[in-house]
C-alpha cells in the first residue's frame, strides 16, 4: 500500500505521526516530553523494539515493558474491521487490557517522575 493510500485511509493518524516524525527527525525529543517534562504514555517504545529486534530482551524491557504487546494491539485495531465477529470481540479485549495495562504503566511512571 502506498503511502499517500495510507494516510488518506487513515487521517486520524496523519497528524500525530507528522508530528512524531518531525520530532524524530530533528532529534527532539517526545512532543510531550518536550513540552511538559513528563514521559508519555508510549515513551521507550521505539527504542524498546529496536532492543528487541537485536535480540536484547533485557533492554527491550528496560525501555518499555508492553512494547510488544502495544504493538500488536495497534496492528489488530487497524485490521478490527476485516475479522470475524467472534475474533472482533477477543481482539477488542486485548485491545482493552492493552490500554489499560498502559494506562497503569503510564500513571506510575509519571508518578516516579514527579
């Protein structure tokens, strides 16, 4: 899929990854950081990943526990609608305790930071 098919598909997307990759490519850091200080709710992600694509697992979870699980739950949203009623249901809980596992991680994370 192209790219341009991509973000017409998806637009909601569009402006926080412009965002993001604006950031990234200027070697700022987070938006949310940079603007308040505090990590946001997915930050170590990137880095947490590319740990674990060189096999480093240690690290991987050092940057970013849920990492994976993050990422997989963001691949199921995007295909949510192409699945079967009864897979939609299970894929939509994963999705739920995804973000609420997030949330968690999230809330203590800033709360050691303050």
């Amino acid at each position: 899929m192209r790219c341009r098919t991509l973000l017409k598909k998806h637009r909601v997307l569009a402006l926080p990854a412009a965002v993001w990759l604006l950031f990234f490519l200027t070697g700022l850091p987070c938006p949310l950081r940079w603007a308040t200080g505090l990590p946001c709710p997915t930050c170590g992600v990137t880095r947490a990943l590319l740990a674990l694509a060189r096999g480093d697992l240690r690290e991987s979870l050092c940057c970013h526990p849920l990492a994976l699980q993050l990422t997989l739950s963001a691949v199921i949203a995007l295909h949510l609608r192409r699945m079967r009623p009864a897979a939609q249901k299970a894929a939509a809980l994963l999705i739920g305790v995804t973000l609420l596992e997030n949330t968690v991680f999230f809330l203590l994370r800033v709360a050691a930071a303050i």
